[in-house]
C-alpha cells in the first residue's frame, strides 16, 4: 500500500526485490530442521495409564517396525499405492499449471483488481487452504483418508466446472474459495497414504517423483497461456477441470487397494491384531497392579 497500489512497472520492481530479500532469512531458518533419527528394525514400546486401562493398570504397546508395517501393507496389489497417487498429483499438477498461474491476470483483466485486492485475495485463500485441510483431516477419521480426498478432490473439480460459467463476483469468489480450499486440503493425506506403503529409505525417493510434478506444473503453463490468449480464462478453467476429472477418476482403485480402520483416530499407532503367519507382531500386555482388598 505504500508502495503505491497500481499496476505500473517501476512498483512492481519494488515489491519483487523486498518479497526476494524477505525470503533469505526465511529460507535459511529452513536449513535449521534436522532429521529425527530413525532405526528402521527397532521396537517402540509405549506405555499407557489410564483411558480404557483400569486403575494402576499399564497398556504395553509394541508398534510395528518398519518394514513389518510396510510388508503387512504392500499384502496383495498394496505395493501399486505409491503409484497411483504419484501419478494422479503429476496429471493434477498439469491441470493446475494451466489454471492457478492465471488467476491473478483473470481477476485483473476481467474484474479490474487493484495490486491490494489480488494480495488480499492470494492471502485469504492461503487461509481457507488450511481451514479446508483440518477439515479432510476430520473427515479422514469419519470416512477414512482415501473416501475423504475423493470427496474433496471432487468438489474442488465441480466448483472448477462452475468458475468456467460464473460471471457474478461475490458468487464466483465465494467458489474460487471453496475450490481453492478443497483442491489443496488433500495433499497432507495423500502424502500419509504414500509414506504408509514405503520404508523410511525409500521416501526420499517417493519425495523426488515431487519435481515431476514441478515440472509438469511449468510445462502446462505454456499451454494453458495459449490457451487464455487463444480464447479466454474460463476456457482454460474448462480444460482443467475435465483435466482434474481424469485425475480424480484416476483415485477409485484406492477404494480396492487401501485397508484402513475408519476407526483409528490415530494412524501412526496401529491397534490392529496382525499375524504373518504364525508369529504376532503386535503384542499388547496387560499388568494388573491391583491389590485385593
């Protein structure tokens, strides 16, 4: 706003250099995170007190290691989950890059934003993208994760469909919202799914398939510029929506290939009885430290 808040070259460079000095101390309190040390064949034994334990009672819990969990898991056609959600964010990001790298000029050319009111409107939607992924989250816990992010997914490629044929303005913030806030909310539980079927030393490769999906993002946006200047805006946003409908069809074998309790709150702690043949690997134990009166 002091600045000046007008859409005049000389402004523009301004803010670029501040926002670029901003991010040097940013990004280096970044280099500050350190990997919390992992062994992959180690035993976690949790005591608990109290809950649905009885008085003086203590749960002994030994949560799977690592490459148990992932052998129980990749059980049948599990080891395909990897591949299917990395594949549907790569088709999703091609969508998006069509898209979301133009909504600021569709705002601006068509409805006359101001610098300030676009700001205003970048930063809103960073809030209804978190207040939209604590809500998948809760959802997870009632549907389970995979119904969760197709319900999600699902409406933030309707609300798309509509922005290609809405022309009022407080309706079509009202949606862009809404699409904005579902369409990113499941991304942390697409990432849990993943890292639910791999061991800890392949993540870091499961992470890597994430500059596919930069690039993919990069290229479309060429094509989806070509396309706002060959048409319009909302032409663009019918493409990737039909885009994002692909994508989200691409979800329904994880229906088949994920087994998840709808039940657990928590899915880091695994309560389920598992056998691999004749050994159990969870192991719960009850010591009962109540005196007879």
């Amino acid at each position: 706003m002091f600045l000046g808040n007008e859409w005049k070259l000389p402004i523009l460079h301004r803010i670029i250099v501040i926002v670029g000095l901003v991010e040097f101390p940013t990004n280096w309190i970044n280099t500050l995170w350190r990997d919390v040390e992992h062994h992959e064949h180690s035993d976690t034994n949790i005591s608990i007190k109290g809950g649905d334990a009885g008085v003086g009672e203590t749960v002994e819990v030994k949560i799977l290691t690592d490459s148990e969990k992932v052998a129980r898991l990749r059980a049948g056609y599990g080891w395909l989950v990897p591949y299917v959600i990395s594949l549907n964010d790569v088709i999703t990001s091609i969508g998006a890059g069509m898209t979301v790298r133009y909504f600021p000029l569709f705002f601006m050319n068509d409805y006359g934003f101001s610098p300030m009111q676009l700001q205003i409107l970048v930063g809103s939607c960073s809030i209804v993208v978190g207040i939209a992924t604590c809500l998948c989250n809760r959802t997870s816990k009632i549907l389970g994760r995979v119904k969760a992010c197709f319900l999600f997914e699902g409406i933030g490629t309707a609300c798309l469909y509509v922005l290609s044929y809405l022309y009022s303005l407080p309706l079509l913030l009202v949606v862009y919202f809404i699409r904005g806030g579902f369409q990113n909310a499941v991304y942390p539980l697409d990432r849990s799914l993943i890292m639910d079927y791999v061991v800890s030393k392949q993540r870091g490769r499961w992470n890597a398939v994430e500059s596919i999906t930069a690039a993919s993002w990069a290229g479309s946006a060429a094509l989806g510029g070509w396309l706002c200047d060959g048409h319009d805006y909302r032409y663009a946003f019918g493409i990737t929506a039909h885009i994002y409908t692909v994508s989200l069809l691409m979800r329904i074998p994880l229906f088949f290939l994920v087994k998840e309790k709808i039940e657990d709150h928590d899915h880091d702690l695994q309560t389920a009885l598992i056998e691999d043949g004749n050994k159990t690997h969870l192991q719960v134990c009850l010591e009962s430290d109540v005196e007879s009166i």
